[in-house]
C-alpha cells in the first residue's frame, strides 16, 4: 500500500525513520509497557509524520470489503434457507 507522509505542523514531507518509544500496555500492578517502534519523523521539525494513503487503495480497499462482506452475507442466507428445508 502506497502513500505519502506529510508533517501536520510544517507541511513538510521530507521524512526519516528512527526507533522511538511507545506504550503498547495497559496500566496495572506492573505499569505500562513499552516498545522501541519504527516512526516517522520530519527532517525539519521533528514532528510525527502523519500517513496518508493513495486514493486507489482506499476505493481498492473499500471494493474488497464489500465483496466480503456481501459473500458472508450470501453464505449466511444460504445456511439459514439449508437448515429451513431439513425434514425431521
């Protein structure tokens, strides 16, 4: 999946990766848990990039979940008309 990340503070699009911290846990007894995760970053300002995705693949995404969607749709209907013919 193609796409572009764009600074949400400076416009900017000229990125870099590095390895940040983040917290992946949930609070408790033993405290949060975290992990050294790959993030964008702005060469200019330091910001976090944000993604965004091609508009193809949206639309791409977008027709795949439908024809999914329509087959669970299809196959339920089908079982419940199967288990409505069964003679006991």
């Amino acid at each position: 999946m193609a796409g572009t990340y764009k600074c949400p503070r400076c416009d900017g699009t000229d990125i870099y990766f590095a390895q940040r911290q983040r917290i992946t846990g949930v609070g408790g007894i033993y405290g949060n848990k975290a992990q050294m995760v790959k993030t964008a970053l702005c060469k200019v300002c330091g910001e976090n990039a944000d993604f965004t995705p091609d508009v193809a693949d949206v639309l791409r995404l977008k027709k795949v979940l439908a024809i999914v969607i329509a087959g669970v749709v299809l196959f339920i209907v089908i079982a419940v008309w199967a288990n409505s013919t069964l003679v006991v």
